[in-house]
C-alpha cells in the first residue's frame, strides 16, 4: 500500500510539472543613471530638468533611474564609472564640462549607451547622442522683448562660465535687442555682453548666489532695468537682487522661472527655455525600444526644443504691438531669415 502511494505522489509531481512548462524569465528592468554636474539635483535649472525627464522615463516607460550627484569636475568619472561597474544600460551626463569623461568612458564601454545635455561630439560616438539646444534663437526673442521693454534704454546679461552653452545665450540676446533698434530705430544698450569682443560679465561658478547678487547689483548700478543671468542657481542671487530694486525685472533661463522659481515670479518677465526634459526622455526611449543612435540632437523653435516662457505677471504690461513682433521675428527665425548671431 505505501509504495502504491509514493509512486502515485510521484506519478503527480511528474504531471505537476509536465503541465506547467519551463517558466519564463523575467525581462530584465532598463536601467538608466544620471550624472549631474556642480549645482545639484534641485538647482532649478539643467540638472533639474534634465532630471525632470528622466522622471518622465520611469513613468512612461517603466525604466529605473538614479541619480549622482557632482559636488565637484574630479567627481564626474567616478561617478560614471559607478553606474558602469553597476550594470547600467545607459548613462545621461547633463552639462558641457563632462564632455572630456563622457567621451572617455563611452569609447572604452561601445556596449554602455550614453546621452550627454548640452554638449556634442565632431566626428560623433557612435553610442552617445549630444542633446543641444538652439537657445539663441530664443534668447534672440527675449532680447527683442527686453528692448522693447526697458525704461532706461539698457538691459545686461552675465554668464556663470565662458563656455558655449552659456554664450549662447548672451549672442543671441544681443542681437535680439540689436534687431529691435535696426527695426524701430533706437539705441537700447546691452550691458555685460560684447560679441565683436567675445567679452562680457562672468562670475566664474554656477553655485553661488552671493555671486549672483554682486552682479547683478553691479548692472543693476549701471542702469540696466532688465537682466538675464545665465549661470544657473547663481542667477536667483541676481532674482534677489532684482526683488530688492523695485521697477527693474528678471529673464530666466533654462526653464520657467514662474514655475521654478515661483517665489521671484513678480519680477520674472520671460524666461528662456530649452526643453531639456523632453530630449533626455526621448533619448531613454530610443535606447529601451532598440532604435538609440549616436550623433546629435538639436532642439530649435521649429521643432519645440526651446522657447519663451509666458509673461505671466507682466502679460498685460507687454503691449499687444510687441506681442505681434516677437511672432514674426520667431517665424522669421524658423525660416532662416534672420540671423540671431550664433556661429
């Protein structure tokens, strides 16, 4: 009796296992890391929204992220190196100076995919794509805004650095406002900022709000009723700054600064944005859904990369009048028949 029960109970497990099958393997997460510069995850400029994507990711796609932080440049290959020795599938570093390690370690790991914010490679990597933003075609609209704008007939720009993604920003603002006195016959002066020089106003980091405050007091005392510091948290010093001086206003960069920023909003006429946020997302979908290839992402007004922000607070100050000339200038650069100075 008890061997015809051990063989039925084995005759069972048998057909137990028969019926269910060989189980199938679970499909391996996608995962992504990002790699801030100096400034932080919540510096309410690049690394925020580039991080802003990557949560877009997670929510669309079903990736898994993470994030390290650079305190400072000697951190940004450890902090690759990291994510490699991790398994990651692919790594976003998000700035121009971690151009150097990115293009390092993704030669030496062709099977790493790699996207890089606001830098690109000539010739390309065939496993990085470089997201870079046309933000002179936008900061061209808000030089054109500025001028049109200010009472004392001078506005000023400053920069955190002098690299290109920051002088970018400042050649297209001074032809901005240059194309608004050739149209209507003024003289509205830019100060900070001289591209027949390729000399301006740099404060020297992208950290300190101290920095930010100087210089915008500095021209702020020159007479300049309308800034846009392009240095990323060192720019809200100069929000403060401009809070402190009544009559004189802020233009934003990198996102909206009424949303990133909601506590300077009241001084905020513009910002200038480059929609980081959408070209990281897109970058991860490409590499999860197999269709990732390297070379380069150039977001325009034509295609929604960059932009204006809304007046919001100062929507009823910007004269209808002006309002129409910001739209023919913006279809004038999209067809390329103006010329917002970048080379």
């Amino acid at each position: 009796m008890r061997k015809w029960v051990l063989t039925f109970i084995t005759l069972m497990l048998l057909a137990s296992l028969v019926a269910c099958g060989p189980q199938p393997t679970p499909e391996k997460t996608f995962r992504v890391g990002m790699v801030t510069d100096v400034g932080g995850i919540d510096d309410k400029s690049f690394n925020a929204t580039s991080w802003q994507g990557m949560e877009l990711a997670k929510q669309e796609l079903g990736v898994e992220v993470a994030y390290l932080e650079s305190q400072q440049p000697t951190d940004y290959a450890p902090n690759i190196t990291q994510f490699i020795d991790q398994g990651y599938d692919m790594i976003v570093t998000v700035g121009f100076l971690l151009g150097d390690d990115t293009k390092k370690f993704a030669e030496q790991n062709p099977n790493v995919k790699f996207a890089i914010v606001d830098f690109a490679y000539d010739p390309t990597i065939p496993n990085v794509l470089g997201l870079t933003f046309a933000t002179d075609e936008a900061a061209f609209l808000a030089g054109y805004l500025a001028a049109g704008m200010t009472k004392t007939g001078k506005v000023g720009t400053f920069g955190g650095i002098k690299i290109p993604p920051v002088t970018i920003f400042m050649v297209g603002f001074e032809y901005g406002v240059n194309y608004y006195n050739q149209k209507h016959g003024t003289n509205v002066q830019v100060l900070g900022w001289n591209t027949a020089k390729d000399d301006g106003l740099f404060v020297g980091n992208f950290e300190s709000t101290d920095d930010g405050r100087r210089a915008g007091e500095e021209l702020i005392a020159e007479g300049a009723d309308i800034i846009m510091p392009v240095a990323g948290p060192v720019g809200l010093g100069t929000a403060a700054a401009v809070k402190d001086h009544p009559g004189t206003m802020l233009i934003g960069v990198d996102t909206d600064w009424c949303i990133s920023a909601a506590e300077y909003c009241p001084v905020v006429l513009t910002s200038v944005m480059k929609n980081m946020h959408i070209a990281v997302r897109d970058a991860v979908k490409m590499a999860k859904e197999g269709q990732f290839q390297g070379g380069v992402y150039l977001g325009t007004l034509k295609n929604g990369g960059v932009g204006i922000a809304p007046f919001h607070e100062f929507d009823d100050e910007v004269p209808a009048s002006l309002k129409a000339e910001l739209e023919e200038v913006a279809k004038g650069i999209k067809d390329g028949t103006i010329d917002t100075g970048w080379k």
